[in-house]
C-alpha cells in the first residue's frame, strides 16, 4: 500500500485542466472571448488541438457550449459554476508568471473594485493570514488504492 | 498586430510548469520528498519522464539540485525562492479539485498555524477582500510581437 502513488486533488485537477491548451482557452473565456474563432487567434493554438480541448473540457462540466445564432448555427462556450470556480488558479499562475517567468511589465494588469491594480494574494479562509509554508502543517495525506 | 496571440504571463508560467508531472513532483518537494526514488514512486512518473521533468524544472531555477552524499554520489531537490512562490499555484489547483473533481473526502490535509483545518482563500493584497470575477475590471492585454 505505501508503495502506491499518493491520491491527490493537484493529480485530479490537472486531469481535467492540466494541459496548456486547455488553462490558456479557460483564459480566453475569462476574458469574455467566447468563441471558437477568437479562442484560437488569442492563444495561438491549432484549431484541431483547441477543439479537442474544449470538447473535453465541456465534457467534464468546466465550460457549457451554448448556440447562438440559429441559421447559420453558431456557438459559444461559458463558464459553468465549476468553470468560475477556476478562478484562482489561473489567477496564481498570471502572478507567478508576471514576477518570475516574463520579462519587463506585466502583459495583463486588472484593476480590483477597491481602485487598485490587482494582486493577489493567498490567505487562510478562516483566520484571513497569508500562507506560508512554515505555517502549514500535514494532517494527513492517502494513497491511492492498490 | 492584432492579430498575434496575446502575450501572458499564464502562457509563460505554463512553458515552466505546465507539464503534468513537472507539478506533481513539485508538490512532492513541497511535502518534503526530495529524492529521486520517492519522488518517483510518489507520483506514479516513469524514471525517464521524472528525470527530464526534474532538470527542467533545475535549468528554469525553480529547483536546486543539491549533493548531500559524497560516496557514493547522492542528491537531493530543494526549492529555490521562485520555487516556493509556487505554493499558491499548488494550493489553488488542490482545492479546486477536492471541490470539483475528487470524490469522497480531501486526499490531503493541512492545518493552518491559527489552528483550523486549511482552505485557502484568494484576496487583493490591497484592500484584503475575497476576489469576485465581477470586481475585476481589465486594464490592458498585449499581444505578442509580429
């Protein structure tokens, strides 16, 4: 049993979302682009890659496609609450990028309701401290099942 | 010049660590696992994949590949700084899948140090407040160069 790989949620989550393709057309809809054409102009990916990735995506309930226009039949994909729930992560990666990985300014920069230009940080829900790694402690981890 | 995809420090962060088992060995680190063996057997990755993955992750200055053992010759993985700042990228990507994808309860636990059970939350540093896809206005994207 202690030999098997660990059972793991980052291992989960990346089956779903865990390719580039994938987490970069999830940008694009965040962004408000909704369509197959602009997803794939914005990201610079084929268009055969794209459609695999959005079909599985749709599949697992992240994105909904939704018709549009009737004649000709057009369509455009939107988050689903699972979808939004995405959030963070792509929110994480963009910080992570923008301090360690591209060079000079920031390519996207959001601005927060409170009037500042966005940073994120991550916190504890229930006390409000920012993480550290030091403050962490394992309760327990699983392995997965032989 | 519009029509270039955009320039993203997602797209950026994803060239580092956007493979699969690039991340799933970096939790490995995180949880404290930093031999080649464990790391192997912790992930399920096959030797030939880890071991590329790992000198990725090493020439990208995310991980350091230190000596610990002379005779005969042993190494070990630690995190560099840009390393840790990985943490939230991991954390969101956990508790997106305990949330959408695992099924029964959270394979891993943390406690946090203020005593309870840990759930991250994202914030803007700025003002503290929890991040809502509604309260974030864009200020510009770019787009790669022609």
């Amino acid at each position: 049993m202690t030999d098997r790989p660990r059972a793991c949620s980052i291992a989960n989550a990346l089956a779903i979302v865990g390719e580039r393709w994938s987490l970069l057309a999830l940008r694009e809809v965040f962004l408000g682009v909704r369509r197959f054409d602009q997803i794939a102009r914005n990201t610079g990916a084929s268009r055969d890659i794209l459609t695999a990735r959005l079909r599985k995506l749709v599949e697992a309930g992240v994105l909904e496609k939704r018709q549009y226009e009737q004649h000709p039949p057009r369509y455009e994909y939107v988050l689903t609450e699972p979808g939004r729930a995405l959030h963070p992560v792509l929110i994480a990666l963009m910080d992570w990028g923008d301090r360690y990985v591209t060079e000079g300014p920031a390519p996207t920069v959001w601005r927060h309701s409170c009037g500042e230009v966005f940073t994120p940080r991550t916190v504890c829900e229930c006390c409000g401290e920012p993480v550290r790694l030091a403050d962490m402690t394992l309760v327990r981890t699983t392995r997965l099942p032989g």
